[in-house]
C-alpha cells in the first residue's frame, strides 16, 4: 500500500462481501462497506437457523466436482481458501467446529449469530465502516469512471467514488434479505455479459390431485432414492428424503438433483422432466416382486403392502397418486413401480423460493482477477458470479473464497 490508504467501496454485505472486506482491511485499505438492508449478514443468519452448514469435510477432490461445469474456474478460489481454510478461519475467530455424521461442518453451537459478531468485530477493529440502507443504483453516467458509484439512501440519492469497487450483491433468491437481483439492469446497461438468473436448490411443481396435496403436503418421503437422466446423458441417483408440498416437491434429495431437472425442463420448451423414485432402496426387485405376489389372502392391498414391505403413508399415496387401479393389482407393473415410480416434474419454483440462484455475471466478462473486463477497477465475488452447487457448505465456501481472491486481486490493482 502507499503512504495514502486506498479506498474501497465492497456493495453487498452478505459471505462474499465481508471477507473482501476483511482482507482489504486488513491490508491497510480504508474499505467501506455498503448494503441495501438495514443490517449485514442477513441470509447468511436465516440459513443457519437450523445450523449454519460452514463447509464440508469430503477429500478435495470431490469438494471441487460439486461445481459441475464452472469447476474449472472456481477451483483455484478453492485451492486458495477451501474447506479446511474455513474451519481455520472460524477457530481464529473463536468459533469452534465440529463434523456431522454426513461429513458437513458445523459451528460447536450450530448457531450463525455468534460467528457473526466475532467476524463484524474484527472488521470494526480494521477500521471497515459499513453504509446501511444503502442499495446501489448504478454509476453516475457513462462518462464518469466505472468506480463512480450511486446509492438511493433514506437520505436522497448518495454518490461515493473509491479507488476500486468489489460488487458481491448476492443473487435473486431470498429478495425480503437483500438477495433480488436488482443489480441485474446496471451490468446489463454497461454490456457485461450476463447468465439468465434461475432457480438453484429449488422445488418443483408436479401437479398433485387434490385429494393426494390436502392428505400429504408436508408429509416426507424418507429413506427413498431418485434417479434421473438428461438428454445429454448427465445422470443423477442418490438416496434420501424430500417432502411433499401443496404444489409438488422440495427437500434435500430434489435440491441435489435440481440442476438437471431445471435444465431438462427448459430444454424440453416447459414439457417437464421425469425422473423415478425408488420406494424401497433396500430391497431388491426380486424381493418387492416377491412380496407383491405373495398370497395375501382376504386382506386388502393396503393392508398388504403394509404387512410385507412396510408400505404405508406417503409412500402407498404416491402409488396411487401416479398408477391406475389396473396397474395396482398386476404384479409386475406394481413391484416395478414400487422400484422405479416415474414422477414429472412440470416446472421449477419461483427463484425468489429457491435456496439459490444459477446464472449472473458470467466467467467469460472477468479476466483472470475477477475484474469486470469492461469495467476497469470493479471486480465481482460471490453468488453474483455464473456458478452453482449443491447445499452442504459449498456455496457459503465459494462465497467466501471470491471474495477473498476478488480483494487479494483489489490490492494488486490498487
């Protein structure tokens, strides 16, 4: 750094942000930090109500795979400050962590609000400041500097003109913590190419009947298995829970598989994806066909499937729900259905209910240092970026390692 510290405007005060404020400040710079809410850290406390999910602890190897076709330019933020960077991180801070029994880390307390405090308390002590209620509405004109930045600010409009900018606004999911995309219209207007924001570990609608949405919404299907194949060939199948919803599915096994089946579904021109689940992921098909066909005297189906494998509940409802009364009381047909239930998907939810957002600002607008090629001295970190994972500590680990390389990049440029 020079004699004269450098300023730094960080827009977007959520994972991303705060750690490009953080290096930046810790480097000298005086950085200040500016966010559409009235406070910082919004739905980074909302995602940890039921535990905040740091990291994962799987070799780095298949850490790294979970990104899919931007893996390429993500993997070196990773090997930067990856998984075992973070559980650092967390101990400096105070944070003790601990890994679960799916290989997920956590904090010792599963709470967000403590590590929160400790990091903000370490960005005050850097001499970071922090602009609430601050939400960026572009640049001052085109003939002013790409760092010639404005804010709507319950004061009127406010102008601030820093020697380098990191935008880490977050995605479109999420819009009542900040998360809405708005950010969207300024980059377009500058000619920053852009992905098409879409939902990311979302839901889906299938279209229940009535009766089978009033009898089972918010009811899980536990201990099943959903497989799935593209067009292209890309395959999922993996076993787990999801629930079922008013409108058709959302839970943990469907976020994972989201990706394809969103794609599948717009490549289809809206016609759905289908995908089958497995009932009974323990037994195999003999087994089932076994047990189907077994004599079952003067009890009923239900009452059958009940006592040999088990079949009760959600389960015997989705049955129902997808096969005709002719298909129920043929053997094959039933037993391959119990294996292999063809379920269509007809459309992802709204992203603003998803977990997270694919698309934004793509890699192809960045050089090699994050930086906007067309807009020199602003650099972009964060869910903003063109890259997606699965939930389990993946997307709060990139995140924060694009932010960390986006300010190391800020210093080199300063």
């Amino acid at each position: 750094m020079t004699e004269k510290k450098k300023t730094i405007a960080v827009v977007g005060g959520g994972p991303a942000g705060l750690m490009a404020a953080e290096v930046l400040g810790t480097a000298g710079a005086q950085v200040h930090v500016y966010d559409a809410m009235p406070s910082v850290g919004r739905k980074f406390l909302l995602a940890g109500r039921g535990g905040l999910n740091l990291t994962h602890s799987e070799p780095f190897e298949a850490f790294a795979s979970r990104f899919g076709e931007r893996r390429a330019q993500v993997q070196p933020m990773l090997e930067i400050f990856g998984p075992r960077q973070v559980q650092e991180w967390a101990h400096r801070l105070g944070i003790e962590t601990f890994v679960g029994t799916s290989g997920r880390v956590f904090p010792k307390d599963m709470k967000a609000a403590p590590l929160l405090r400790a990091w903000l308390h370490r960005l005050r002590a850097a001499g970071v400041q922090f602009h609430m209620r601050h939400r960026w509405i572009g640049w001052e004109g085109v003939e002013a500097p790409p760092t010639a930045l404005r804010f709507a600010t319950p004061q009127g409009e406010q102008h601030a003109r820093p020697d380098a900018v990191v935008l880490a606004l977050g995605g479109a999911s999420w819009a009542r913590l900040g998360s809405d995309g708005a950010w969207w219209p300024w980059l377009q207007a500058r000619q920053v190419p852009l992905a098409p924001l879409q939902p990311a570990n979302c839901g889906f609608d299938v279209g229940w009947s009535a009766h089978f949405a009033g009898r089972f919404a918010g009811h899980p299907f536990k201990s099943v298995a959903l497989s799935f194949t593209d067009r292209q060939g890309r395959s999922f199948a993996r076993k787990g829970e999801f629930v079922a919803t008013d409108t058709g599915v959302e839970g943990s096994l469907v976020y994972a598989a989201s990706a394809l089946l969103r794609d599948e579904i717009n490549a289809s021109g809206g016609e759905g994806a289908t995908c089958r689940i497995d009932l009974l992921p323990d037994r195999t098909a003999a087994q089932v066909l076994a047990a189907v066909n077994h004599p079952r005297g003067a009890r009923s189906l239900s009452s059958h499937l009940k006592s040999r494998l088990g079949l009760d509940g959600i389960k015997s409802g989705l049955l129902h729900e997808q096969l005709t009364r002719e298909d129920m009381h043929q053997p094959q047909r039933l037993a391959e259905a119990i294996k292999a239930l063809p379920l269509r998907v007809r459309a992802a939810r709204p992203v603003d209910e998803a977990i997270s957002t694919a698309g934004g600002v793509r890699f192809e607008a960045l050089d090699a240092n994050l930086m906007i090629a067309a807009l020199p001295g602003v650099f972009c970190a964060g869910e903003m970026l063109d890259w997606e994972a699965p939930t389990g500590g993946y997307l709060l680990t990139l995140s924060m390692a694009s932010g960390l390389c986006a300010a190391h990049s800020v210093l080199r440029w300063v």
